[in-house]
C-alpha cells in the first residue's frame, strides 16, 4: 500500500504482527 506495489498484502501482514506484538 505504500512504496513499490509489493506492499497490498505486505501492509496487512505488518499490520497483523503489529497487532499480535501488542
């Protein structure tokens, strides 16, 4: 969702582990 194109599912995954740190 941000830079390049490979970031659509790339952003929901960083988005999950982020959830889960917490």
């Amino acid at each position: 969702a941000w830079i390049l194109g490979i970031t659509e599912l790339s952003d929901l995954e960083y988005l999950s582990r982020e959830r889960a740190h917490q």
